[in-house]
C-alpha cells in the first residue's frame, strides 16, 4: 500500500475591511441584514458598533488603583513624623 500524500490545508478566509472591522463573507452578509433592519448604511452602522464596542469595553475597566508611593517618599515620610 502507498504512503498516503500529505493533507492540503483548509483556504483561508477571504476579508472584506469595514470601519476597521476585518470580516468574512458570511459576518459581511450578517452585519449587511443587521444593517438593513436598523435602516442604516452598512458604513454607518459598522461605525456606530465598533463606537459602542469601544465605549462597552472603557466602561468594564476597572479603574487602576492608587500606586503606593516609592521608597525615598515613604523613608521621608517615616523620617518627618515624631518619635512616640
């Protein structure tokens, strides 16, 4: 029996490029009837989800919390206060 030729890889999606987005054929198709239903151009729309998007993802970060200052300004700090 002969060896069995090598598997050719699955094609690669062909994008399409919206608003910055990269999309294949079948989220072009998707975000087109999405479009449609709410009575706007796909431009339009693409560029009011990836504002919303960018606006969902500002509001679930958690805000940084407070960095502890450096060890000159804590030694400083500990130096300047009275001996108890």
């Amino acid at each position: 029996m002969p060896p069995k030729p090598p598997a050719k890889p699955a094609p690669k999606p062909e994008y399409t490029v919206v608003a910055g987005k990269k999309l294949t054929k079948g989220q072009l198709a998707y975000e087109t009837d999405r479009a449609k239903a709410a009575g706007k151009s796909l431009e339009d729309w693409m560029k009011a989800k990836v504002k919303a998007e960018a606006a969902e993802a500002k509001k679930a970060a958690p805000p940084k919390p407070a960095k502890k200052p450096g060890l000159i300004s804590r030694l400083l700090d500990k130096a300047h206060k009275p001996l108890s």
